[in-house]
C-alpha cells in the first residue's frame, strides 16, 4: 500500500514523522509529471467573466463555477500578499498558488526579496489581467469556445516520491493515519488506511491460524481463500476484506520478509506475534 507526493517538504516531513512513530517504509523517486490540457481566456476578471457568459459549445455553468474558484483562490494569496509572505510557504500550498503569484509577477503587481513577495501598494486588482484555465472535457463544440478562447496545455516535469508502507502492526497504522492526515485529502487516505488495516487484519489472522504448528503453504494458502472475505464488525459499522490468491501471498510474504514467519520445505511457522 502506497502514499504517492511529488511535494519535496511533504516528502521530507513524512520521513521524520514515520521514523519517529517507528512505522516500517521504504521510499523510492521517479519521474512524474502534473498536466493540464483545456482552453484559456485572458482579460481583466470582469473582461473574464463577460466572456464565459457569452460562450457557447461548453458547459458555461460547470465553467462559471470554476472561475469562481479561481477568483476564491485569489483572494486567498492577496490576503497573504498584502502583510507580505515568505515565497516559499505560499509555493508549498501547490501549483495553483505558484501560478498566480506567477501571473501577478507579469502583472508586475508584486515585489519579490528574494525570500519574502509582497503586492505593491497602490495596486488595482480590477485593473490586471489575467489568465483563466478550464479543461477540455467541459467543451462540446470546440469551434464556438475557441472564437472567445484559446486552446492550453501545460507540463511539468517533477519528481513523484512514493512511500511503500511495511507496517502490518494497527497501532502503527493508527498513527499512520494521524500523520498523514495533515498531509493528504481525506478521500486519498481512507482509502490507503483501510488497505492497510485491511492487511494488518489478515497478517493477524494467519498468524493465529498457524499457532505453534508448521501449516504447508498451500494448505494455508487454500483454507483463507475458502474463508474470503472477512468481515469485522466495529463500532462504527462493518469492514469487509477481501483478497485474491496473489494479494494473499503478497501478506505472506511482508510476515516473512519482516520476520513473523519462516517459510521452508513448503510449509509456515510462526516465529512471533504482531509487535
């Protein structure tokens, strides 16, 4: 089970959070990428809206609604920009946030230190123009949209870190769950949090099924495919877990691997419980 980031202070604040809990992972870079592919419109924001209402071939409500994102998200980094703020914490809040401090440079609508930016005084908002970006798949007749837009695409090029989690201890997992909270979306991480509870709740099982016997693996391996899936009742409800004959091996491989079981001559012994 995997947390993906491709924020750098993200990534080093999970390392030290991770290790401190004492939560097994291991980490891995590679090449990613953030795109956008859509349709672009320039102007003032009155001129910007004036020309979304006018628009046809497209979903003019879904894009009303986007653009009123757009102006929310602006008022956001103008209320930091007029105290001033130091670049870098208003860069680490995404890509949006670096785009509008990027727009609002070309606008020369604000100073830059070297560590702090700040919006000039004296500066009209209603008076800089700006770029407003809606995606391809809101346009039904590209012909109309483009006599009011402009066709958009950007890539950027970053590095995706990717944190595979060992942990099959639910305490650990728990405390898994708190850090990675102030991190990730709420809908991202229950799904990973319930894997991985999911997991740690069959590794728990089979070591229980083993007791202090030597069970041959396929044995095993057959017994819990049987019993799938298994249900939890909670407090809160129910959990379901299911697993297939290749995810089922792959728990019993992290239990060997971490060193609860041993596996030889085709048959499974518990060497110790879930710490």
């Amino acid at each position: 089970m995997r947390l993906v980031t491709k924020n750098e202070a993200v990534k080093r604040a999970l390392i030290e959070e991770l290790r401190k809990e004492g939560v097994r992972f291991e980490v891995r870079s590679r090449e990613g990428y953030e795109a956008f592919v859509g349709y672009t419109i320039e102007g003032t924001l009155k001129e910007i809206e004036e020309k979304i209402e006018s628009l046809e071939g497209a979903d003019v409500e879904a894009i009303k609604e986007g653009f009123l994102s757009f102006r929310e998200s602006l008022n956001h980094v103008l209320e930091h920009l007029k105290a001033g703020e130091k670049a870098d914490e208003l860069l680490k809040e995404g890509l949006w946030a670096a785009e509008l401090l990027d727009q609002l440079y070309r606008n020369g609508a604000i100073e830059y230190d070297g560590t702090n930016v700040k919006l000039k005084e004296g500066t009209n908002i209603e008076e800089l123009r700006f770029e407003f970006k809606f995606p391809f798949n809101l346009v039904h007749d590209p012909g109309k949209v483009e006599e009011k837009a402009k066709q958009f695409a950007f890539v950027d090029l970053v590095t995706e870190h990717e944190f595979e989690i060992l942990e099959l201890n639910i305490a650990k997992v728990n405390a898994l769950g708190k850090i990675a909270s102030k991190y990730f979306p709420e809908d991202y991480l229950l799904k990973v949090y319930f894997a991985l509870v999911g997991r740690a709740i069959v590794a728990e099982e089979i070591l229980k099924a083993l007791g202090d016997r030597k069970v041959p693996e396929e044995e095993l391996i057959k017994g819990f495919l049987r019993a799938a899936p298994i249900v939890v009742p909670t407090p809160k409800g129910t959990l379901v877990i299911n697993y297939s004959r290749s995810s089922f091996e792959e728990t019993l491989k992290l239990l060997k691997r971490l060193g609860y079981v041993e596996i030889k001559g085709g048959k499974v012994r518990k060497l110790k419980d879930l710490a």
